[in-house]
C-alpha cells in the first residue's frame, strides 16, 4: 500500500475536527441545525486553511443519509454511510469540483451550468464545488450570474479563493461569504502534536514550534513541512535536524548578536556574522528570529509582570537581555530588524546586507545612556550638583551665550518646567558656527526688550515646540519671529530673516496654532525683532550660565583647589546638564 501523506490522512472528516476556524463551523452549524440553508458559500483565506475541507464537509452534510440510511441534513455527518465514503474518495456522482485556474473558460462553467437542470442521482442535494473561483474569466463569471441567483431547490454552490478582491461584485452579493482565517503558532503546534503522537513518531517540542512558525498559518504546509521533516530526520523530529532543513538560524546565534548589540562590540557582531556566513545560515531567518526575540524583549521591558508567565527554554536568556539593553534601543533594532528583510535582496550579498543592518544599530546607537554614565562616574559621590564642566571642545561654543544682555526676562519666563528648560539651549546651539562662518551685524547680539506679547508667544512656541508640533523650518519661524499685535482672528508676526518668511512654514505654523485651539490667521512683516522666543531662550540660558559660573566659584572645594594648588577654571569649560 502506497504511503498516504500526513495532509491527506488526517484531513477532517467533520465539522468537530476542524481547529482554528471556529467561527465558520459555528456559523454552518447553526444554519444547519436550524435548516437556514443558503444556495451559494464563497470561504476565502490563505493556502491551506481549510476551504476544500470544509466544503466537502458541507456535502456532506447535506447528503448523509445516517448509520441507519434514513438520516436527514445534519451538522454531524455519520462518516459511514455510502454518500459520505463517496465524498471523501471523490466517488460521489452529486458532487463536483471544479478547479477554476485550469477550467476558467465560458465553455467549461456552461458545462457544468448544463448539469444543473438534472436532479441529484443519489444524493439530497447537487453541490458545484469551484475552487480558486478568481482565476474565471469575466466571460465565464457572467454566465453563471443567472443560476447563482437562482439556481434551482436541490443546487447548492460552493466557491473558494484566496483571493477575494478578484471576484466581481455581481458574484460576492450572490453568496455567503467566510473568511478562514491563518492559524495561529500555538494552534498548529497542539495540532502536529496529536497528529505526532497517533503516529507514535518522538518530536522534539521546539521542533514543532519551528516547523509551526515557518508554515505561516497554513495547516496543510505544517503537515507537509512535518512529512519532509520526518524523512529529513529518519522517522524522528530533533529540533537541530529541523532548524538544519528549514535553513533556520540557532537561538544561541541570535541571542549573540543582541548581547554584542547591547555591549556595542562591534567586533563580536561581525565574527558572529561571519559564521552564520560559514555555516550557510539564512540571513533572512536570522533578522526574522531577530525581530521575535526583540519582541519579546519589548514585552518584558513594558510588562515586567509576564516574565513569569512564559514556559519558554531560552526565556531567562531573553530576560537577562532586556535588562541589558535599554528600551529605546530595544525599538530601534527592531524597527531595523524588520526594514532590513527588504534590503537583503537589494544588497549583492546578503549577509553583508546582514552585517549592514546589525552595524546600523552601533552608528544611530542613542549615546544619553553613555553620557550620562560618564557624568555619574566623573561627578563626586556626595555632590548632587546639575551643573558639569565640559570638555575643552566646548570651550568656543560658550562665548556668544555668555554674553551679557542688557536686558533681563521677566520672572515668569525664567521659572520654566525642566523639559522647557532642557529645550531652550537647543534653540541657541548653532548661533556661535553662525558667528563663526559668517562675522556680519547680523549675528551679532541681539538686544532683548521684553513686552508682553512675547511672552504670551514665547510660551505658546515652547508648548508647540515641546509637543514636536512644529519641526524643521516651522520651528525656526515661530522661534525666531516676534508677536507685534493679536486680534481676534489675526496675529501680526515680525521676522528679520526673509529667508524663513516662506508660505509653506506659514501655512504649517498657522496650522500648528489652530490645532492647538487658536483660530486665527497669521499675518507675517519683515523688521528688527527684539522679543522673539529665541532671544528669551538664550536670555534664559545665559542667565543660567552665569548663576552655574558663581556656584562654581564659590564652591568650598573649588576656592581650596585654587588657593593650596594654584588650580584654575578654564573659561568657557562649565556648561549646564539640566
């Protein structure tokens, strides 16, 4: 007797055998439960989940005839009488398939329309059964239109595709239509685990995991994948053997690149690499399992709660991991795992596609982790002070923003929160390449007047600013412009810089504003500014600096050092962290 594949012989005989499709055995049973039976079914889906399966099940229970021969439609076919032994063999004369992607022609559906006028010859109903109904041709979908609408008392057709948006409207309005959805992970692995078991074959739980994961929700393909894997194996499925024929990359590579990621050895991240190279490991297997043991990274970062709930072997592995690597980073190489599949076959080879896409974490790897462990090792264990001296590159950066103004803010624009405060020196961070670059009138100081006015403004931009609602060229406008006047549905702004005064960064200003609740339209001049929020922002700043100089001045420590040792402070080396 010739070997009958896994797919075949465990294909379900009834609705109670089915897994995963839940909600389209409930729906049939009920219709024919209570004898609500439809004349046309379209199910659609992926390859394998189950379409044909179902709809021989429905002929069948239509057509079973009981243990007894005097049953009638029912939801639970015997599986033993003549008419159910002849669907399953594909005997049965009432029931015909018909596969739309050889047989798309008008010829071929007109012959099968001309049976239709003929009653069943031995079953309750005639079912058309026509799979992969999309591949038809507009011809041949308009010639069935009449009888699919009403076809005659003992007809019943059932369509199948997987590809839904193919078929035309006329068709879809004429049937009941179910959707089968792609089976879950967890759901194909307790499947192959009975199917595993009544063929009493040992099976390695990972590699079932594998071989469920790389079917991709189609039951059918995890079936086959299983076959090929027990052939691979000589009768038993190990989890090495499987990741071996699937091109699969070990756990312990992946968990090697994250641990090298997180500790930026880049070193170990190409010699890892490398081998997956040598072993001719899957780069796209790689950046996929990758991406699923970042995910699960991701939850344990956010849910630190399910680091309990998870009976996976490499799971203290995955917990120690999220622990190293902070959770932005965690984002970044995920994202980057996932944009990377679509560059490898872009790349003339792919795995220095791979080694592209693992070095790219290491270039745009955030550094405030890494600076701000610098400034903890550096600052005194006692001393919790926000102010640090930098480095001596810095040094040419600090003249322009320590400048004295000749004007002070006014009180409420200096008690800022700490995230406006961390934003002001933003703003005023390239004005010294300015000076630099370009030693013109125009970049030199210029003189704040404060009004009223431009700290309402002032403080609308930062909100604006802080809430990432205005970005690029926008922000630039509203910083460096000037509230002159507010009506009810009008602001005057004044800006010096033509150059900013471009109708887009208007508009989007505009914009900006009326998203946040002000409805008025934006009327912009050129003029001198003196009360813009970039020249409070550096008045803040500067007025900072120099309180952050005198309490470094007049630190004990620091008078001590000075005195006893001839200790000196650089000018321009003590900048704000805060």
């Amino acid at each position: 007797m010739s070997y009958l594949v896994l797919a075949r012989k465990y294909r379900p005989r009834n609705f109670t055998e089915m897994v995963g499709q839940e909600h389209v055995v409930q729906a049939l049973t009920n219709a024919l439960v209570q004898q609500r039976l439809h004349h046309a079914y379209l199910f659609t889906g992926t390859r394998g989940v189950g379409k044909t399966t179902v709809s021989r099940i429905l002929a069948k229970s239509l057509n079973c005839q009981g243990t007894d021969g005097q049953g009638g439609i029912t939801a639970e076919p015997c599986g033993v009488c003549q008419a159910c032994k002849d669907i399953d063999s594909g005997r049965f004369v009432d029931y015909t398939e018909l596969d739309a992607a050889s047989n798309r022609g008008v010829d071929e559906v007109q012959s099968l329309l001309e049976q239709a006028v003929y009653k069943p010859v031995q079953g309750r109903f005639k079912v058309f059964m026509i799979d992969e109904v999309h591949m038809l041709t507009n011809t041949a979908f308009n010639a069935m239109l009449k009888t699919l609408e009403e076809p005659p008392e003992y007809l019943k057709f059932v369509l199948a595709t997987t590809d839904p948006q193919k078929v035309p409207v006329t068709v879809l309005s004429r049937c009941l239509q179910f959707n089968l959805r792609p089976m879950a992970p967890e759901t194909v692995f307790e499947h192959l685990t009975k199917v595993l078991a009544q063929e009493n074959l040992p099976a390695e739980p990972m590699a079932l995991k594998l071989l469920a994961r790389a079917a991709r929700g189609s039951m059918r393909d995890a079936l086959s994948l299983a076959d090929q894997a027990i052939a691979f194996g000589s009768g038993q499925l190990q989890e090495a053997t499987v990741r071996l024929m699937l091109g699969s990359v070990d756990r312990s590579h992946v968990m090697g690149l994250i641990d090298a990621l997180a500790r930026s050895d880049g070193a170990a991240v190409v010699a890892i690499s490398e081998g997956l190279r040598l072993n001719g490991l899957s780069a796209a297997s790689a950046l996929e399992d990758m991406s699923m043991v970042l995910q699960r990274m991701a939850v344990l970062q956010a849910v630190p709660s399910a680091a309990a709930e998870s009976d996976d072997p490499d799971h203290q592995e995955m917990l120690r991991l999220s622990e190293a690597m902070p959770a932005d980073e965690t984002q970044l190489l995920y994202s980057l795992c996932l944009h990377g599949r679509t560059e490898l076959g872009l790349a003339p080879d792919e795995y220095a596609a791979l080694t592209m896409v693992l070095l790219r974490l290491l270039a745009f790897k955030p550094k405030a982790h890494q600076a701000q462990e610098v400034q903890q090792v550096q600052a005194p264990a006692a001393q919790k002070k926000t102010l640090a001296t930098a480095p001596p590159s810095a040094a040419a950066a600090q003249p322009a923003t320590s400048s004295p103004k000749p004007l002070a803010v006014d009180k409420p624009a200096v008690e800022l929160p700490v995230s406006e405060a961390r934003m002001a020196p933003i703003q005023v961070k390239n004005l010294p390449v300015r000076q630099a670059s370009e030693p013109t009138e125009r970049t030199a100081p210029k003189v704040l007047v404060v009004t009223e006015e431009g700290h309402f403004w002032t403080q609308t931009v930062r909100q604006l600013v802080a809430s990432e609602a205005v970005t690029a060229l926008v922000r630039e406008l509203a910083l460096q412009s000037q509230l002159i006047a507010r009506d009810t549905d009008q602001w005057h702004l004044r800006i010096d810089s033509e150059s900013l005064n471009q109708g887009t960064a208007r508009e989007r200003l505009q914009a900006a504003l009326n998203s946040a609740g002000y409805a008025v339209k934006l009327v912009v001049e050129i003029g001198k500014v003196t009360d813009s929020p970039a020249q409070r922002n550096a008045a803040d700043l500067a007025e900072k600096q120099k309180a952050a100089e005198d309490l470094i001045h007049s630190d004990p420590m620091v008078q001590a050092m000075v005195e006893n040792f001839g200790a000196k402070i650089v000018p321009g080396t003590i900048k704000l962290i805060s």
